[in-house]
C-alpha cells in the first residue's frame, strides 16, 4: 500500500495550519464552523441561560489556553469530574482544542475509586465543578500534583486543596488566541470512557474523533436531524457515553444542546424544560419514559417534540403502549448498543416498535454484524449466539490493557459479550449478558427473556433475575423484585401462574425477593453482582 503525504501533493506551497487542521474532523472543527457562520445561534442552554455558537468557541480557546500554560498537551489525559453543567462540555472541547484527552469519570464514585481511575490513564489534570470540590480534595491530597480548575464560586476552589484555581478566572485571564489550532487526525483519541465496571474494575475504551462522527451521523440518519433548529436535552450524565454522546450529533449540524441539571429524576421538571426549551428530540430510558407518561395533565403539554428515544433496558409492552398513547404520530426509536461502539449498534424505528416488541432493531449502516457461537460460527436466524461487530464506531482498544483489547478484538471482531437471536425480517433480540446467562440441569435460561415475561405481571414495577444455587440443578432462577404496590407485593405462585403459557417450566423462578428498589449504577444498569452477593446463597 502507498502512503501518499499530503505535502508532496501540494508541492513547495506553505499551507497555513488552520487549513490543515480544518481538513480533519473532529467536533473542534465543527465548533470553528458554526461560531463562523452562525455566531449568534444558542449552542447551549442550561436553567435558562444560553451561551451561542460565538460565546463557547471563545470560552474553548480561553480555557484550552489556561490549560496550555498550565502544562496540559497534545496526549495528555485529563479527568473531568462534573455534575451536568455547559462547563462540562467546554471543559471536553478545550482538551480536544489541545490535541489533549478528555476523560470523563462518573462524579458517583469514591475519591479513591475516582483516583483508581485516574492513576490508570495517567491523568496529569482535573477539572471538577463546584459541588465536587470535596471530591477533589481528597484525591488531590494523594496526587498533589493534578494540575486542577474548579468551576463555580471562586471561594470552591479551597475546597480542592492547595494549588487548585478558579476555572472562571483562568478563563478570563487566558488570551483566546495563544494556542495556534493543532493539527488532530481523526484517529487520534479524544476519550476515553471507563465502562462501569458491574464485573470487576472497570476498563477505559479510547474513543476517537472517527468514532464520534460515526456516532453523529448514525443518530442523525436515525433521527432523521437534518435541521440547524435542532434541540435536544440531554438528562443522562455528561459522563456516561449516553449523555456525551447526544452531544455529538447537535455538534455536527449546529443544533441546540439544553443540559439538563444533575438531580432525582423527577418527570413532571423534565416536562416542564421540554416545553420551555421547546426540545424536538429527547432520550430516556424506560422506567423514566413508564413516569412520564403516568404524569397527570402530560397530553395537555405544549411540547415541540418531532422524536422520543430510549434504551439501556428492555422496554415493556406496556410503556411502549403508554409512549404511542401519550406521544401519539411520533417517532418512537429505540437504541442499542456499548460504550465500546460509541455506542449505538441497533435502531428500532417507530413505525416498528409495537410490531417488534422486545427487538433492539436491525444493525445500524455504519456497524457490520455477526450473530456467532463460541466457535466463531454464524448461527441460523432463530438461533442464540453473540452479537459482534466491526465498523468505524469501534473503540481503539482498552486504555493500557492489552490483554483486555485482545480479549475483545479476537478473531478480528469485537466480541460485545451480548447474546441475541435474529428473526427472519432481520430484527435482533437481546436474550442475556453472557456472564449473566443462568445454567440450570445444563439448560440455558437467559435473564432477559425472563425478565421480559415476568415485567407484564401487575404486581411487579421491575424485575431483575439472577442465579441461586440450588442441590439439585446447580442454580435456578431467582426473581428479585420491586412491586407496583409495596403493601401488595406478587407471591411466587402468582408469579408462576401468570408464566404457565409464557416460560418453560425449567425457566421459571423457584424463589423470589421484595426490594424498595434495585441497585443500579450511574449508567441505570441494574448492579446484579450486588443481587448476587446479596441473595443467591444457601
């Protein structure tokens, strides 16, 4: 193969940087674009204040400027600590400025789970907002020597510890112009996104720029968003791909970003920044969309919504009956995929989501697939197997864990560790995690496909099943629940009953347990090793 460099094609010209660097993708080149020929647009909204496509390029350049006089470079990693805010994504944008590293930490952990973290991608920075200064603190009281911006009240960044600095103040100090635009290919990383880590410490997969544009252009091909007059709202976490991800695409076409501020979820204030921020595309995942709905007064909302979305867990029957009722003649898109893939794989349009209940939809255009066996075999449509891909959107690897990337990588797929079956029009079902899936006298009971069955009971708000060991079958199905009615919760043989056409004997659970609620992480994902450790014993 012939590698032909660009500086021979343009012969003895000098070619200025910027054209260089413009000629890369990546979302700086974006912001460059809109503050050129929209400056006055809103590229952020957050508790009703906006900042416009002019506005974020310079507090980007001030703050990418701060941080190269502090030491920050091209490579460099840098931890960022936030609750949602628009410092969050100036923050992730100034690194990027820098050909620098963001990587984004779930603000939920501990100051020694977020040092953990911190100390594997050999972070040099810490930019954290105010209500994590504490946080920061005690890291810093380990690693004096993270280079540290506190965004909020000038007086917040005591509480980092000694050398911590305002973040506001070094952005107004910095010149927006010192740092001339580097040149950032893209293949080079812009994030890397520890996954949350259900199964042991969690690994850093290294995003690019390429991933992120595949990211943009599947959501906006999905959401059909082809409108500067774009607005999401963006509830999940800014540090769960999720939330950095829905960014992505309002780069690409200059839309609107509304930050939704970090706080419990509570559906009746969601609706209320949907109709004043006039949102057109919104993401939830089920439970959320199950409150939503169940809102008094939501069908008289003056909303601007032209698509919902959801994801991360199945959806039951009758929460996607619930989003058509409410939400009637919109789009209802469902999303599938992993932080590894940046992260969207599948897609389930509206028009099929109450035809092809419990489907994730058909592989996106930009990621191919294959349904295998531990062989590596393709297997028959109807068939179990694992879901692999390959495609633009895959991460570069595991952040300093070779053994982990090749795991992942092997046989030149990336082993997502979900197991599916495909029907024949080509829809995929999800059935299990592969180290969730529960053996019992050698049949292969998958948690998803129970859990889906028992989710239509009544009685039951959520369903979570686990494994428990059992003197006979070595384990059995069992069913830890949150009631709908907490003074009526379902019995074991009601539960039973209502599975008698639904499961196979071997597939129903043999026990049950009433919980308030279910453990989850940041992400929503339900903790089952926390189930585990907590029930299935004896």
């Amino acid at each position: 193969m012939t590698t032909v460099d660009s500086s021979t094609v343009a012969g003895s010209a000098r070619i200025d940087p910027a054209l260089t660097a413009a000629r890369r993708y990546t979302w700086l080149t974006q912001l460059n674009r809109h503050a050129s020929q929209m400056p006055e647009r809103t590229a952020l909204r957050f508790q009703g204040s906006s900042t416009t496509w002019r506005e974020l390029k310079d507090r980007v350049d001030r703050l990418a400027a701060a941080l190269a006089e502090r030491g920050i470079g091209a490579g460099a990693r840098c931890g960022v600590v936030m609750t949602n805010c628009p410092e969050y994504i100036e923050s992730v944008l100034a690194l990027n400025r820098l050909g620098a590293i963001a990587v984004p930490v779930n603000f939920r952990l501990v100051a020694d789970e977020i040092a953990w973290i911190l100390t594997d991608c050999g972070a040099t920075g810490l930019l954290v907002d105010a209500p994590l200064a504490g946080i920061a603190g005690k890291i810093r009281a380990e690693r004096n020597d993270l280079i540290c911006l506190v965004a909020g009240p000038a007086a917040a960044a005591a509480d980092a510890g000694p050398g911590a600095e305002s973040y506001d103040e070094a952005v107004a100090a910095a010149d927006p112009g010192a740092v001339p635009m580097v040149v950032v290919e893209e293949t080079a990383i812009a994030l890397i996104m520890y996954t949350s880590g259900t199964t042991g410490r969690p690994k850093g997969a290294m995003l690019s720029h390429l991933n992120l544009l595949m990211q943009s252009i599947t959501i906006v091909r999905g959401w059909q968003l082809f409108r500067e007059d774009e607005v999401t709202m963006v509830a999940a976490p800014l540090f769960h791909i999720a939330g950095i991800g829905a960014v992505a695409p309002m780069m690409l076409i200059g839309g609107t970003t509304v930050v939704f501020p970090t706080k419990a979820f509570d559906p009746g204030e969601v609706l209320d920044a949907l109709e004043a921020e006039k949102v057109t595309g919104f993401f939830l995942v089920p439970t959320q969309w199950q409150a939503v709905c169940a809102t008094p007064g939501v069908a008289d909302r003056n909303l601007s919504l032209r698509a919902i979305s959801w994801g991360a867990s199945p959806a039951p029957a009758s929460t996607l009956q619930a989003m058509a009722e409410t939400f009637p003649g919109l789009p209802n898109i469902a999303v599938f995929g992993q932080t590894e893939m940046s992260p969207v794989t599948c897609v389930l349009d509206g028009d099929d989501a109450l035809r092809k209940i419990g489907s994730v939809g058909k592989p996106v255009p930009t990621v191919a697939v294959r349904i295998v066996d531990e062989q590596m075999h393709d297997v028959p449509n109807g068939t179990v197997g694992e879901i692999v891909y390959r495609g633009p959107s895959l991460m570069e690897g595991y952040w300093g864990n070779p053994r982990a990337t090749e795991e992942a990588f092997a046989d030149g797929w990336f082993h997502s560790g979900d197991l599916v079956r495909r029907d024949d029009e080509g829809f995929i079902y999800v059935v299990d995690r592969k180290k969730d899936m529960i053996i019992s006298g050698g049949e292969n009971i998958y948690c998803a496909e129970v859990e889906s069955a028992l989710a239509g009971h009544p009685k039951i708000l959520e369903v979570s099943l686990i494994g428990a060991p059992h003197p006979r079958w070595v384990e059995t199905p069992l069913a830890v629940i949150t009631p709908a009615d907490p003074a009526d919760p379902p019995t074991l043989e009601e539960i039973n009953e209502w599975c008698r056409d639904k499961l196979a004997s071997y597939k129903k659970p043999t026990r049950i347990e009433i919980v308030e609620a279910l453990p989850r992480n940041a992400s929503g994902k339900v903790l089952k090793g926390e189930l585990r450790e907590s029930y299935a014993t004896g």
